[in-house]
C-alpha cells in the first residue's frame, strides 16, 4: 500500500506465509530469498519497486524519491535570512547541572537555540519561575514556555495562559522547554487559587491549535508535566536530553508519601509501626522510580520521540518545526470560560 517500496538485498523479506507455513500448508519447500526475498520482488513479482545494496544505499534511494515528490509546504515559509545563534551550541553540554535539584537560567540554553540568540522576553519580571517570549528557529517563529525553577506558582500559570491565547491569536508555534517539579502546593498557595491558575494553564495548553513541541531538559514531574505539554497533551514531537527524569514525583517524595499514609493507616489500626520495614519499602520505592524516571527508561516506553544531545537541539527542532509546517499553522478561534 506504499507508494514506493525500496527492499535491501539479501536483508528485506516479505511473504504471505514463511517457509514453515508454506511446507505444512502445501508441502513445498522453499527458502527465505526465492519465496520473499528482496531480489525476487525487485525481479520477478514487480513488490519492490527498488533494491538496494544496504542500507545506506536504501536511504539515498529514499531521499531520491523524496526529492522528485513535487511537495510543497501549506505552512507559512520560514524566513529568508537565517543567523546562527552568537553563543556557540557546544556550551549547551555543560549549562544543565547533572544534579537536577540545582537550578539553571534557560535564558542560557535560548541562547545557543535561537537565531542570532535574539529572545523577545514576555512579562519577564511577573511570575519569574517560567520564562515565556519570543524567537524564531531556523527562519520559523516560536513561542517559548522555559522552567526558570521549578516550581510553577499562580503568577506563572497565569502568565502561561495568556502567552499561549496570545501564540494562537498569532499563528505561532509553541516551544516548552521542560524542567519543573510541578505547581506549587500547601494551604498558603491552595487558598491563593493554584487549583484554579493551574488549571487555567493546563486548558490554555489542551484546546491550543498551534503546533506544539517539547524537550524535557531536566525534571518533569507531576502535573507540571502536563502544564508544559507532556506526552498526553499531545505535542507534535517530544525530545528528552540524555538527563532528564520524569514521574508523578520525585523517588524520595513518593516513598515518602507511602510511608506517611501506611503509618497513619496503621495507627488508625491500632497497630505499631514497623519502622524496619518500612526503611526498606522507602529504599526499594527509590530504587524502583528513580530508574524507571530516567530517560532512556522513559523512551523505551515511547513518552518521547526520542533522546536527543543536548548541543543538536538546534538542529532536531528545525527538523521538526519544518516537518510541522508541512500543514497550515493555525490557532484556536476560541477558548471556554477560565476561571480567574
């Protein structure tokens, strides 16, 4: 059902039935190459409409094909002249500390991102948590949603809200660069309404219509991982860098959380704790997050598109912005009532 079908010699197979199923079916006897293989379809059943000698060779055919498709993008062009970032990318290995808990300026990752580092910062001294502008990426526009530390308060889930209406009033793509351990909690701030701003956020990022994409440079826990569009929240293309951990929370707060409710659960009991048992259900319940957390881990469940170096971010998100060009660039027309 492809419109071009490239097979590998002595690699590519394709049949019906192998040849165990052949023999007990019909009694024939026949091997891998004469009843599937690439060179067979390439002569003699007319499936391959290529053979390649290997697989280089298959995606030069690949690209050959692509080149004479006559496609044409129905997204707006990206702009004719192009700057590289004035920061070399290269830096970029070493600007994210290895140790999540220590914060980091993503003004400094824009920097070695963006064209010519020009970043056109939105309400930069209100709910200074998350760093929220503009930019463009090899010649295409964005709008770029960066955790500064963390934790997103009421100021910061507000701000958000109103620079992703403003993006879709725009046309604009949106960029959310990911390292937050989700919104803040506690009587002070549940009084203050960050139920309401988180979900205020949370809405703006569900009904956006602009293309969205995401890279996970550090944490991304809880529901913050949904505010700065997480997997479910269905970005176009999701990347993680080699150090980036997600989860409901952090391993030692989810043991933590255990613990507390099996203690209490005991002494509603009447029973005493036993605190040895418990030290170990804490220990495993670390061990057991922090490495399903990981990115590779998180990759090989498919919550990304992949786990990218950080110092070809650059490149990867021009790839996926032209990809995402290919239709048309069009914002949400409306939104429903937000709770203010």
């Amino acid at each position: 059902m492809s419109d071009h079908v490239v097979m590998v010699r002595e690699r590519a197979k394709v049949f019906l039935a192998g040849p165990p199923l052949v023999r007990m079916a019909t009694g024939e006897e026949a091997d891998d190459e004469s009843l599937g293989g690439a060179e067979m379809h390439a002569r003699t059943s007319g499936l391959a409409d290529h053979m390649a000698a290997d697989e280089l060779d298959a995606l030069r055919i690949g690209r050959s094909i692509v080149a004479r498709l006559n496609w044409r993008k129905a997204g707006p062009e990206p702009a004719a002249e192009v700057l590289p970032p004035r920061y070399d990318p290269q830096e970029l290995a070493g600007i994210v500390p290895t140790d999540l808990k220590t914060p980091f300026d993503p003004r400094e990752v824009l920097a070695r991102i963006v064209d010519d580092s020009d970043f056109d910062e939105f309400k930069p001294l209100y709910g200074s948590s998350l760093v929220t502008g503009w930019a463009r990426v090899h010649g295409y526009p964005v709008g770029v949603l960066a955790n500064a530390r963390g934790v997103l308060f009421s100021q910061e889930a507000q701000k958000a809200t109103q620079f992703i209406q403003l993006a879709n009033q725009a046309d604009i793509p949106l960029l959310f660069l990911q390292n937050t351990t989700g919104y803040m909690v506690g009587r002070e701030f549940e009084q203050g309404g960050i139920i309401k701003h988180g979900a205020m956020m949370i809405n703006a990022v569900s009904n956006s219509r602009v293309p969205h994409l995401t890279v996970v440079m550090g944490a991304s826990y809880g529901a913050g991982n949904y505010g700065m569009c997480g997997r479910a929240y269905g970005p176009r293309f999701l990347f993680s860098w080699p150090g980036a951990k997600s989860a409901v929370m952090g391993p030692a707060q989810l043991a933590g959380v255990i613990s507390i409710v099996s203690r209490q659960a005991a002494e509603a009991r009447g029973e005493v704790y036993d605190e040895a048992a418990d030290a170990l259900m804490r220990s495993a319940v670390e061990q057991q997050i922090e490495s399903e957390s990981l990115a590779l881990a998180m990759s090989g469940r498919l919550y990304d598109d992949g786990v990218i170096d950080p110092r070809d971010t650059r490149t990867v998100l021009g790839l996926a912005l032209s990809a995402v060009h290919s239709a048309p660039v069009r914002g949400a027309t409306g939104y429903g009532v937000f709770r203010t």
